[in-house]
C-alpha cells in the first residue's frame, strides 16, 4: 500500500491537512497533472469533497489521505448508450475518489450529493488506467482480474491528472492485490463487501432492491422499474407511453373481438402495439438493471440491530 506521504509529483513535497472533516494531501489535491498550483483545480475538488464528507469521513481507512477528487460517467453498454435518453446519462453521473490506497467511486445526483452507492477498488487490483479521446475525454480502468470499466465525460485536467496519479501508485502498489482481484461494491452501513446478485449484507443485513421485483413492476406497471429504482419524476414520460400503449391495445383487441370482421385483419396492428409495448418494456428494464446493481437501499427496518451495523448518515 502506498504511504500516505508518498509522493507524486517530484516538484511538490508531500502536505497532509484536513479539509471538509476528512485527511487530504493538498500537494495533490490543488494541483495539476504536472503538479502545478491551480485554483480552479482546487475550488473544483473541494467542490466535490463538501458534498461526499459526510460519506467519506466514515468510510476512509486509517492511513487513508484523499488525493483527488473528480467527476465523470459511469459506464453505459453500447445498447444503453444507444438507447439512452438525456435521463440516462444524468443518471449515470458519479463522483471519483483517488486516495493513497483506493479509488472510490460514488453514484451522486445532478447536485452532487451522493446515492448510498459505494464502488471500491484497490490500487493492487488495478492493470492499467488509460486515457484517451479528443473532444469528450475518458478513462478506461482494466483491473487484475480481466474486468475493465470505462469512465466518460471527464474534464480534460481531471483525465490528465488522473494518468499522472496511475503512473505514480500502480508500480508501487503491483504486489498487493485483494482475493477479488478487482472491484467490489460496499454496503453504504457498515462498509463490507457485497456480493453480486445477492442484494442483502451479510454483515448488518441491510437489505436492497433487487432485479426480479424490478422486471416484474416494470412488466406490469406502467414504468414500474423506475418508480422501484427510486426515479418518479424520469417515470412520468415513460408512463405516459406506456399507458398509451396499453390503451390501444386493448381497444385493438376489444375491436377484434366484437367486430364481424376476420380475426387476422386485427392480427397486424395487435402485432405492432405488443411489439412496441414489448420494447419500451425492455428498455425500462435495461436502463433500471443498472441502477438495481449499483445496490439501492431498500426501506430501512428501524428494528434491524447487528453489531456491525452503521446508522445511516444524518439520521
């Protein structure tokens, strides 16, 4: 692991405060990718770091200094990319932490404020961080155990620091991989380890939304899976279609049930409305799966006692 005074860039020495409740290194923090004093740097990480204190002042590990604050989007398949809306990739925004032992990585809203989301990975269980683009910057992180994840919309001073950051902690960090070899998602009370596809803790047994109660609201009501995901007011317009469709195939079938007609005259347009039905179903399903393995909390059981268990923040 890294030290926390480390150094890494050769023309500023190491300075360890505190700033927002939480340990950082502001040789770092306030600089560029060439180690260069930058206010706007600055006024931008704090920015990001007054918003997610709360957050990280729980979950920072003894000997655990923040480095480096940045935004970006998490990322999208080619289908949800194709697929998306300008909902999806608000949706999408997330909050990156670079400290001296791991990179953090925070869903957040259009504020800034976090989701109760926690993605962390090691320094030793990252390959390689690379980045490229011209005109929309983005980051692609290829981890130990073959995984990679790429990261858009980065600020081209954030991409830049960003590489400089890698080159200098990968090499040093090399020999400490984890059993997971890769990241892992944390749960947002007690900080352990949560297990894909299994959507509960087994440490404080804090219990979240899961994937087969988001498929069957979105099946069956009317843009189900956003309203489960906790995103009401995205909801609206994919309800409204979705009524739409319903509506009119329903009169479609009425109409072909009554009419005098042949049924196969009102086969083709009852095939078309299923058809369309059918997609814009399986569209709220794709986007929503991403939000359900970002592990949402589900209702909190004030009765719930374990000894590892955390209170939420704020409450």
């Amino acid at each position: 692991m890294p030290a926390p005074d480390f150094q890494i860039h050769q023309n500023q020495l190491p300075c360890a405060t505190s700033a927002e409740g939480i340990s950082v290194r502001t040789d770092v923090l306030a600089t560029d990718e060439k180690g260069e004093n930058k206010s706007s740097v600055q006024k931008h990480t704090t920015k990001i770091l007054r918003k997610l204190g709360p957050i990280l002042q729980s979950i920072l590990l003894p000997n655990e200094l923040v480095l480096y604050a940045l935004r970006a989007r998490s990322p999208l398949s080619l289908v949800e990319q194709f697929t998306a809306a300008w909902w999806t990739r608000a949706l999408a925004a997330c909050a990156i932490i670079v400290t001296n032992t791991r990179i953090l990585f925070f869903p957040i809203k259009t504020d800034g404020s976090w989701r109760e989301s926690v993605l962390a990975v090691q320094w030793g269980d990252v390959e390689e961080i690379r980045v490229n683009g011209f005109l929309t910057l983005q980051a692609r992180f290829r981890f130990k155990n073959g995984t990679t994840a790429t990261y858009t919309a980065l600020r081209r001073v954030d991409a830049k620091k960003l590489a400089a950051m890698a080159a200098a902690l990968i090499p040093v960090a090399s020999g400490e991989q984890t059993a997971r070899h890769g990241p892992a998602h944390l749960c947002p009370d007690c900080r352990e380890a949560l297990e894909d596809g299994q959507y509960f803790c087994e440490n404080c047994r804090l219990t979240f939304k899961d994937e087969k109660t988001m498929i069957l609201r979105s099946v069956f009501l009317p843009a189900g899976g956003y309203f489960y995901t906790g995103h009401p007011l995205i909801a609206i317009l994919p309800a409204i279609v979705e009524i739409i469709f319903v509506f009119n195939l329903l009169l479609a079938l009425y109409g072909g049930l009554t009419s005098h007609r042949r049924p196969t005259e009102f086969l083709g347009v009852l095939l078309i409305l299923v058809a369309f039905w059918a997609i814009e179903t399986a569209i709220t399903i794709l986007h929503c799966r991403r939000y359900i393995r970002d592990f949402i909390p589900d209702r909190r059981n004030a009765s719930r006692v374990h000894a590892g268990a955390v209170p939420k923040l704020g409450d």
